[in-house]
C-alpha cells in the first residue's frame, strides 16, 4: 500500500454540498501559518487561524482537491486568489449552526492530540460569525454540561 490519501478533501467536498443544500454558510478555518498557504495577511488572527467564507456568493473558482484548496475571493474590495495545502485546512463550520468538521490531524503542535471545540454545543447557544470556534485553535474546549440522559439497564 502507498502513500495514505488524505480524507479531507472528500469530507470537505461533502460537508460543503450538504450546507449549501440547508442553506448554512460554510466557513473554512486555516491554519494561515503553514508553508504554501497564501491569504491576505491582515485577517489572520493571532493564533495563526484565518476564518473564510467560502459559500457561492462570497468565492469563484472554488476548487477542493487533494492537492488543496483554491479559489478567488474579494477583500476590502480587491480581487484575492486563495490557495492552502490541504494539510492546512483545520476545519469546515457552519456559520448559523457551527456544525461541521474539525480535522484535529491538521492541527499544529499538541492541539493535534485534543478536539478544537465541541462540535455539539449542549447550551443551546446558536455561534455567529465572530464566535467561531475556528478563531481558538489551540485552547482548551470549554467544559459542557453532563448530560440529562441516564443509562436504563
């Protein structure tokens, strides 16, 4: 057997067709610190992550491969080619929900052996655009609650 192919890029592939089918907006996370990733430098945040909207309106040119993902945006107003090896790729969120897929293989240091977030908030809470977990790789999960479900034996 070679050389192992990833399974990102067909989970991308599929989680970005189920969101736009319910209407969400996906949100891809990159790890904007990784050789070979090129996005505009001023919305990186601190901890390295870059959050883009890449639903059809926002992004051209959309293409998610093994070798990475490509696509045309506009920031500021100014025409930006997007491109990111696939290995820099940390996750793929919908904006209204958050639901979506984490690659924590993607993830850089000690972050690789723990989840990002909880994928499954149990509070309730609905993430908006500023909240994402995308912008907190890195840090501890918040603590959820125990859940109100009991084993019947």
């Amino acid at each position: 057997m070679g050389t192992p192919i990833s399974k990102v890029p067909y989970l991308m592939q599929g989680l970005l067709d189920w969101m736009v089918d319910s209407g969400s907006t996906p949100y891809l996370i990159l790890n904007a610190r990784m050789e070979g990733v090129s996005v505009p430098g001023e919305f990186v945040q601190p901890d390295g992550s870059i959050t883009l909207n890449i639903s059809g309106t926002a992004v051209r040119n959309l293409n998610i491969s093994a070798d990475g993902v490509f696509f045309d945006s506009r920031f500021k107003g100014l025409p930006v080619s997007i491109s990111a090896p696939i290995q820099a790729v940390l996750g793929l969120v919908s904006r209204e929900t958050g639901d979506g897929l984490w690659f924590p293989e993607n993830a850089p240091g000690p972050a690789a052996e723990t989840p990002l977030v909880d994928e499954h908030p149990r509070d309730g809470h609905e993430a908006s655009g500023s909240e994402l977990p995308g912008n907190q790789f890195g840090s501890k999960p918040k603590p959820t609650k125990a859940s109100h479900l009991s084993v019947v034996e």
